[in-house]
C-alpha cells in the first residue's frame, strides 16, 4: 500500500464525510476522555493513513483507548475495499450488485417472490396475481443498498392496473412478496424483518470458510440496517445462539442487552433453522465461487431459512463491531487466515 493511495483514500473519506456525524463524536470524545477537537483531528489523520481506516472509524472502533497493535488488528474502509476486489473482481459483481440478477443466479435458495417491473409490463396478469395473493409487497431499487430504496406498501393501496407505472414514478424496477419472519423474531422485534448476515469467504484453493454471523435487529424501523439506527448482535456459529448485546454504530448509544422496544431478551436469543441456515449458505457460497467472499442477508421464516440478497461489499461494522475486536487477520491472507473459531 503506497502512501499516495492513503492520502487518496483520505482525500475521499472527506468528501464523503457525515460531518453532523463526526462532530458529534468529536463532542462525545471530548465529553468522556477529555481529548479537544483539535487534537482528536490530528490523531484521526495520522491513523487513517496508518491504519487505512475511515475517520469515523477512527470513532466507531474506539480508537480513542487502543495501543497501536490493537490498531493494528482492525478493518478499515480501506482495507476491505482491497480485499473485496480481490476476493470479488469488479467482472463478476454484477450478479450481487443487481438484485433482479441475484434472484435469477440464487433463486433456488429464496423463499419469496421477485419479480422486474419490465415482466408487469409485459403480462399485467401478473400485477392482479401479485396483489390478490398478498396482504403487502416490498419495493426495491435493484441496484440500492443500505435499505435506503425500500418501500413497503399494503397492497389494498394499489391498483393493478396501474402497478407498472406507479413504480416507474418511483424510481422501483423490482418488487418482491412480502418475507414472513418466523414468530420468535417477530416477537424480538416487530417494526422490521431482522435477518442474520452471514460472511462467508471461498478461498483461492476451493475451500469454504465461515468469517462470523450477526443477527441484525430493527429498532423501530422496517429495515434492519446499522447503518439506519438499528442494532447487530454475535451469533455463535456453532449453536446459533446470539452470545453478545446488540450495538449500534453511533458510540453514543450503550449496547442492548434486551431489544429496547419490546424487552425481549437480545443475549441468549436463539436462531430458529440455524443448521439449515448454515447449509443453505454453504450451498450457495459454492454455487458460484467466482465471488468468493460474500457478505449473506437471510430471513428466517416459519417453513425455513431464505435468501435476500448476497453483498460483495459487505459491512467491516457489522463484522466487528458486535465482537468487539478487530478481524483483519481473517482476511491477511486468503490461504493463510486462520481456520480457528471466530472470537
């Protein structure tokens, strides 16, 4: 890594930059270890280009109260986005950047329906059959991410007649039935379908490889993202057990322990279908293993585990964040990373 391309990377970092964020962090910093503004800017700086992390990294992996070998050991914004061209080239990310395409790829492993708006175009049968055999539909950018393009409607406010044009006007080419949560997770948490993430990484040689599993939990919102306020919790790879509290990706919210709306206990909480989750992401890891590190987005309904879509770019936060500690040595080397159980 060549310092031009971290003065680079820092250089983008800034223009991307949340700053109502980063000053609250920097307020919360200031607050709670006595570090000023001017001072938290400068260490900030100096770690982004020797740690090739994000400044609000710098915050979100407390940074703040780390030894430079605890540094050391984290994955940062610039880190991943090596590693994920590696391990996914940008010619086979299609499959996972457009869900239309995943679907087509995975759909074996899905539970619900999804369907182009071009195909309710061309049959607007299927628009009558859509809306009379469900209660809600789910609409979608097929390209979007972070739940940002999600748009969750009764199907008692449409018209079949006018669906496809409706979702023209706004911008969705994709719609999918309504993925039915299994009662235990309805139960944790109501607003939101809450999904396990699970990352998987196939290495050079064939072999599969599980990086660790998180339950993503919704906090009144009907989606389950980090990065829209929700929470993610460790799961226990072995028994599907979640082993840790929730936490958020704002450091001035304390972890949960019990989901803060509905009071059901977040530590202990078990994954229904957990080794049919497993199996089912295996399978589809090595269905098309040109990408070979893929960040899973499962719901979990009463029949079973079902896919929602795969990510090539898939979250350092909600990798690490829920764990506590910093995971790069997972990915310092596709043949080399250790094979011993997640921490």
């Amino acid at each position: 890594m060549t310092p031009i391309r971290r003065l680079l990377y820092l250089g983008y970092y800034f223009r991307k930059m949340n700053w109502p964020l980063l000053l609250r962090f920097m307020d919360h910093v200031r607050e709670h270890h006595g570090i000023g503004r001017g001072r938290q800017a400068a260490a900030l700086v100096i770690d982004s280009l020797r740690y090739n992390i994000s400044p609000l990294e710098w915050y979100q992996f407390g940074f703040v109260s780390m030894t430079s070998a605890e540094k050391a050991t984290w994955a940062g914004t610039g880190t991943m986005y090596e590693f994920q061209l590696r391990a996914n080239p940008s010619e086979h990310r299609e499959v996972l950047n457009d869900k239309r395409r995943f679907y087509k790829a995975f759909g074996q492993f899905f539970r619900h329906k999804l369907l182009d708006r071009k195909a309710l175009e061309q049959e607007p049968q299927r628009a009558r059959e859509l809306l009379g055999e469900n209660e809600k539909l789910v609409f979608k950018e097929s390209t979007g991410n972070c739940g940002v393009s999600v748009h969750i409607v009764p199907t008692s406010d449409l018209d079949a007649d006018s669906l496809a044009n409706w979702m023209r006007e706004n911008d969705y080419d994709m719609v999918e039935t309504f993925a039915r949560q299994h009662d235990a997770l309805q139960a944790l948490s109501p607003s939101g379908v809450n999904t396990v993430r699970i990352f998987t990484l196939v290495t050079e040689s064939g072999e599969y490889r599980l990086l660790g599993c998180r339950l993503r939990i919704s906090v009144d919102s009907h989606v389950d993202n980090l990065a829209a306020g929700n929470l993610a919790a460790p799961i226990d790879a072995e028994t599907g057990r979640v082993n840790g509290p929730g936490v958020y990706s704002d450091i001035t919210r304390a972890p949960e322990k019990i989901h803060p709306r509905t009071g059901v206990p977040i530590e202990g909480f078990q994954v229904p279908f957990w080794k049919e989750t497993l199996d089912m992401v295996r399978e589809a890891s090595l269905l098309h293993p040109e990408n070979r590190s893929i960040g899973w987005d499962v719901v979990v309904t009463p029949e079973g585990p079902g896919l929602i879509e795969g990510n090539h770019d898939w979250c350092k936060l909600v990798w690490q964040l829920p764990v506590h500690r910093g995971l790069k040595f997972m990915l310092d080397s596709d043949e080399r990373a250790p094979r011993s159980k997640e921490p």
